[in-house]
C-alpha cells in the first residue's frame, strides 16, 4: 500500500491568507503557519488563489511565490488559470504542481497542453462533479496526474469512471470516515478545515491511523534502541544541528522513553538529568524542534538530530547555547553557500545602506539596464578566458559574473534559495 498523505491547504485573497473559499477572514501570521505546516508532519499544501481579475491574480502568484520559500513539503496551486502561461508562473513561483479547475470550458484543452509541455507529473485537477471525466477521460488521464476531489459525494463516481489517484476534501474529523477513504486503492490523501487547524497534532492523527491499518509518511527509526551503547546513566547524548544553517544548537540526552516520544511526535524530546523526568523542548516556552533527521554515529553512542528550531534553543534566550568564545582563530571562509550567501548579503547591505564610492551602489543606481549590460560584458570575457589554458583567468572571470549576477539577483528579488529550490527540483 502506499504511503497515504495529509494535506493543508490555505487560500489566497488579494495577496493575503485567508480562512477558506468564503474570503472571510485574514490570516494574520501566514508565515508562522505555513512553517507549522512544514514541521508538523503535513505532507503536502495545496493553495487556493481566489482572484477575480488579473491584477489581483498576479498579486497572488507573488503571494505564494513567497510561501514557496518558505516551505519544503510539495506545493500544488491553482485558481484563475485560463492559460498555459498562469501554469508557468505558478511552477516558476516555486509550486511542484499545479491544479486545473475541471468546471471551465477550456481546462481540458489546457490540461492536454500543459501535461504536453510541462509533463503530467505538474499538472492536476479539481472536481467538484464529474463532467469533465465524462467527456474527456481519456484526455484527462493521458496529461493529468492527481485530481483533487472537493465533493466527497462524488467519490464512487470517480473510482468507477478514473482509475487516477485523487485525494478528498474532509473537513471534519471522523477517523471512520478518514479510514475507509483511504483504504481505496486510488485515494491518495485527505485534506481540509481539521488538517489546516495549527492545532492539530498530525503524527498523531498518522499513528492511529498507522494502528487502523493506515500507511502514512511518519518517522521510524532503522536502528533498535537496543542497539545503542548508553552511558553510565542508561542515556545516549544527543547533539542538535538547525537542519538550515548546520549551527549546533545545544546537547541533550534521551533514555529509551525520550526516543520513542521523539519518533511518534517529530518534536524532539529529551530526558533531564536535573528533574530525573521527560522533557519535550519547548513545551512551556513555545520554542519547539521539529525533527528533520536523526543519525546515529559510528559507535552508536551518540545521536545527532537535525531540527526546525521554532524561536531559540538556548533558555538564556540565544539562538544557540554554544555562545561563550573560548579560543578562536581567524580563517577564511570557504563554504561555497556561505560565501555566496555572504557576499550577496553586503549586496544587500549597500542596497540599504548605501556607501560612498561603492561599486555596488553604483551599478543599483544605474538599473537594470546597467546592470544587464556588465552580466552581458562579464560573460564575454568568461567565454574569451576559457579559451585560455590557464584556469587562473578562468577563475576571475567565473567570480566577475558571479558576483555581477548577485547584483541581478537583489534587483530581481532572487534569493540563493530560489535558486537552490530550482535547481533542487530539476
């Protein structure tokens, strides 16, 4: 059986957040709840853009351009598409799919197009009935990967007439209901207003449907606990990365209980030595850690857990507990992400705050088409330089575009992200 997902889904109104199709009411902390949503187990998010007219439906494919960012679980989009173009933009803007609205006249022309030049895997469909796969099923299944079924009453339908995966709407919470859904060979996942509930606690929603018989995307440990070597103190240390910037964050330790809550919830917890109790991190300030990874070291006595640090790690109020410099000695950096990542950051920098006689502030100053002009000029001598057997010439010239392309980059509003989320997806 394959693995059964639980999907958000959040909609867009004039480039806000809102609580449903309705429009009523505004979500006022949108980033904080799509990071929820990437922590906390969802396994897919699905965006409604409920625009009217062209301008507002550009203000929302900005708008979810910046979720986008924000989030690594897949994205599919759709609203007001009429056009192979608004398919481009919304798989530009960062989205894996993107959904087709099955009531418009022109989505099943548009479906056999986009599947064409996009492949089937981007392209999918909502159904409010069943029309669409009546009178175009062949089409449809030919140019389409997933539909996503906002009408739970049509669902015998769709499984007689399709034989496409499909998930279904279910707004409230009825785990009879969830189960027989998704024990249909076709029914792919379930999503709606109890899944979108911040409140809601997904692992655990996934182990009792795990214990009904339910394969779901949670986390299991390749290693038996038995098989760690445990201190004096029957404890294995456990150090903390943020799963991001790779910055250690703190040490703990876990006994045997402390794991397997860490493995059921995906938050991490650990055994205080102080109060000989559990302690799941976060629980009265907030501050929780989302498990990313957990890896198990050569001798099996230490763990080291990458997390999603929501606020600080340390209870001093730092981001990190390791603050106090002992002994330091200057070096060069060479991360090549923290290099770019760095130099793009001065770019930045000067963009704010200008300074006199800055190379950068004067290409920002020029434009664009200043701009565009030594990128074009850059990449002549970059052609002319790998010419050249020396790769000395090679290397400067490789540097002169890259950073010319940074300026490009903080004009355009690119971040290294983006372009890492691109080149991740191709």
């Amino acid at each position: 059986m394959q693995h059964k997902k639980l999907i958000a889904s959040i909609y867009i109104k004039d480039g806000e957040a809102v609580d449903g199709l309705r429009a009523q009411n505004r979500i006022a902390d949108v980033e904080a709840l799509v990071k929820r949503y990437n922590d906390s187990g969802i396994d897919k998010l699905l965006i409604f853009d409920l625009s009217e007219d062209e301008q507002e439906h550009e203000k929302n494919i900005l708008a979810i351009k910046e979720l986008n960012r924000l989030v690594e679980v897949p994205v599919c989009a759709g609203g007001n598409i009429s056009r192979t173009e608004d398919i481009k933009k919304l798989l530009y803007a960062g989205c894996q799919q993107v959904m087709l609205n099955s009531t418009k006249p022109v989505t099943a022309r548009l479906a056999e197009e986009a599947g064409a030049r996009f492949g089937r895997e981007k392209i999918a469909i909502t159904l409010q009935n069943v029309d669409i796969l009546f009178k175009h099923r062949e089409a449809i299944e030919a140019h389409v990967s997933e539909m996503i079924v906002l009408n739970q009453d049509i669902v015998d339908t769709v499984d007689n007439v399709s034989s496409l995966p499909y998930v279904v709407k279910q707004d409230q919470y009825d785990l009879d209901r969830w189960v027989s859904l998704l024990r249909r060979e076709q029914v792919s996942g379930i999503f709606g207003s109890y899944l979108n509930d911040p409140d809601t606690d997904v692992m655990k929603e996934k182990m009792i449907l795990a214990m009904n018989g339910i394969k779901t995307q949670k986390f299991e440990s390749a290693v038996a606990f038995d098989r760690f070597q445990l201190n004096s103190d029957g404890l294995i240390p456990v150090i903390v990365q943020d799963y991001r910037t790779l910055e250690v964050l703190m040490l703990a330790y876990m006994n045997r209980e402390a794991f397997s809550r860490t493995i059921e919830s995906g938050k991490m917890t650990y055994f205080s030595r102080s109060r000989q109790e559990l302690w799941l991190k976060g629980e009265t300030s907030g501050h929780y850690q989302y498990v990313k990874s957990l890896t198990l070291d050569c001798d099996n006595d230490t763990i080291l857990a990458k997390v999603s640090q929501v606020g600080v790690a340390c209870h001093t109020g730092a981001p990190s507990c390791f603050f106090q410099d002992l002994v330091q000695k200057d070096t060069v950096e060479k991360n090549p992400l923290k290099v770019f990542e760095s130099v793009y950051s001065v770019i930045a920098d000067r963009k704010v705050n200008p300074k006199k006689g800055s190379y950068t502030n004067y290409l920002l100053e020029k434009g664009l088409d200043k701009i565009l002009k030594k990128i074009g000029e850059e990449a002549t001598e970059l052609v002319i330089a790998a010419k050249n057997p020396d790769p000395e010439e090679l290397k400067y010239e490789i540097s002169d575009l890259l950073y010319h392309m940074m300026v490009l980059m903080l004009e355009k509003g690119v971040t290294w992200e983006d372009v890492s989320r691109e080149l991740a997806q191709r």
